[in-house]
C-alpha cells in the first residue's frame, strides 16, 4: 500500500513540475519582451572629395583609428594652388580698374557743366558702379579658389574608424564618390526587432539588457520604438491604384518592429561592430520593483 501511494505521489510531482516547467517556458517565450533578432548599429560617414582631382597622398589605413580633423587624402594640391594665384591676380586687376573708374568718375563730376556734358558725366558714374561689382565678382571668385584649396585635404568629420578604404594613391577623386567610410566611434547604439505581439510590454527608458553573439553583455535602456514600418502589401497598379492581393493566408506571422536602444556604458575592452547580433531582454517598468509607499498619516480629529 505504501508503496503504491508513493508511486502515485512521484507521479504527481513529476506531473506538477513537467506543468511547471512548460508553464514558465511558455512565459519565458512568450509572454516577456526578449528577441534573438538584435543588431548592433552606429552611425557611418560616407567620405567623399569635394573637388575633382588626382589623389596625390594617402594617410590612413584600413580599419584604423581617426581623430575628428585628421587627414585621411589629400587631391591635386598644386592644381587648386594655382587656381588661387589665378583668382587673386584677377582680383588685383579689377581693383585697379575700380580705382581708375573711380578716380575718372570723381574728375567729370567735379568739372563745370558748360565743359562735360550730363551723359558724359552718368556714364563715368556708370562705369565706377560697374567696375565696383567686378571686383566683388573677382572676390567670390577667390573666396571660391580658396575653398576649393582648402577642400583638396579631405579630413576625419568625426572621431572612430576607417572602414571600406577604397582610395589610392594616383587614384581619380570625382566629386561626390565615396572613397572611405568612417564609423562614428560614439554613436553605437543597439536595435531589436520585436514582435508586434509584444509591443504592448515596451515603453520608452524601460530598462535592456544585450546578450552579444560574440560574447559579452552591454546594459543600456529603450531609446525609442519606430512608427512605421513598410506594408509589402501596399503595391501600386498601373492606374496608381491600390494593388490588393485576392488571397488571404490564414497564417499570419507577427511583424517585427525596430526598437532603438541606447547604450548606457560600454564596456572597457568590449569590441563592437556594427552589424553583429545579439539577444534583447526587456525589463518592463511594470516589473521593476516598486518602491515602498510612505505610510499615511492619521486624520486629525475635528471637534464634535
């Protein structure tokens, strides 16, 4: 008897904890805010010449550390120089023209009228007032050269690291092809991809933890949740009218929506690269433990 009652109780404790054990599972899957689906981010500069010209100088290397104002390239120096000597020498002679114009205009305006005549006279004015707006012409023109000049060393937007290096020296610079990026050494950042199902358990500044793929764990909170997200449905005809598809699955999946999350401090030592995953786990402030409320104070008595 004894014995079959003990056979009947370990059953039932293995039946309870097999109940246990799915039912915490099942919470812990899906029911709690956590995703596989994370990735690490960071802000990247695509670096391009902003003037046209043969690389005459290379600085840096791949995936090396640059300080914000470092030179990565430099393009063409000698062309640009002397591009600026051209704009100054054009400068120079249309202020002496803007000193003669001047000079005659001030001459006719002070003879008698029995001597120049009025047309002879607005025409001198006339052409000062010309000869003053060719020299503010050849003065942006020179502020130009001197922009261009300066433009010929490309440096470091931001502090971080050299990614994609892609120029060389004797290499052609077009303007506005990207040569290098630079990733932002201070803009990491993190972003899960959670279910729809669960966004109801986020809020922003609820707290995250980051489980690295590649080992490690980063701490840091709920930035912000994306707004939108695009609707593979939303197809157009050829009458710019709304393409809906006839069939319908009865399976949906749930859509995943980015959440941004910041990082609150990196580790010292802990490597990040941009595009790696890792595990988000949400703490709901829901959850968090509250702090005790202070005890309510006694209502004072009232005479009767």
């Amino acid at each position: 008897m004894v014995t079959k009652l003990t056979r009947y109780a370990i059953t039932l404790l293995l039946l309870a904890a097999a109940l246990w054990i799915g039912k915490t599972v099942w919470d812990r899957y899906m029911e709690s805010p956590w995703t596989r689906d994370g990735r690490i981010k960071a802000d990247i500069v695509n670096i391009s010449a902003d003037v046209a010209g043969t690389v005459t100088d290379v600085l840096v290397r791949d995936n090396q550390v640059v300080q914000k104002g470092d030179v990565l390239f430099v393009v063409d120096r000698e062309r640009y120089a002397s591009a600026l000597a051209q704009a100054d020498a054009v400068l120079a002679t249309q202020r002496t023209e803007q000193g003669r114009r001047g000079k005659e205009a001030q001459r006719r305006a002070n003879l008698d009228a029995s001597i120049i005549s009025t047309e002879s006279r607005e025409s001198a004015a006339f052409a000062a007032s010309s000869a003053s707006s060719q020299v503010q012409a050849a003065l942006a023109a020179r502020a130009l050269a001197q922009l261009n000049l300066e433009r010929t060393t490309v440096r470091a937007p931001v502090s971080g690291y050299v990614t994609n290096l892609n120029v060389h020296k004797g290499d052609f610079a077009a303007v506005g092809a990207a040569k290098l990026a630079v990733i932002d050494s201070a803009s990491y950042y993190v972003v899960g991809y959670f279910e729809e199902t669960k966004l109801g358990m986020l809020a922003q500044d609820d707290k995250a933890e980051m489980n690295l793929m590649s080992g490690g764990t980063l701490h840091g909170h709920i930035e912000s949740i994306a707004r939108g997200i695009t609707d593979r449905d939303a197809a157009t005809g050829r009458e710019l009218l709304a393409d809906v598809n006839p069939t319908f699955n009865w399976v949906r999946l749930a859509q995943r929506v980015p959440v941004r999350i910041h990082i609150d401090e990196q580790p010292k030592g802990q490597l990040l690269v941009a595009g790696t995953t890792c595990t988000v786990v949400i703490t709901p402030h829901s959850a968090a433990p509250a702090s005790p409320a202070p005890a309510a104070k006694p209502a004072a008595a009232h005479p009767a």
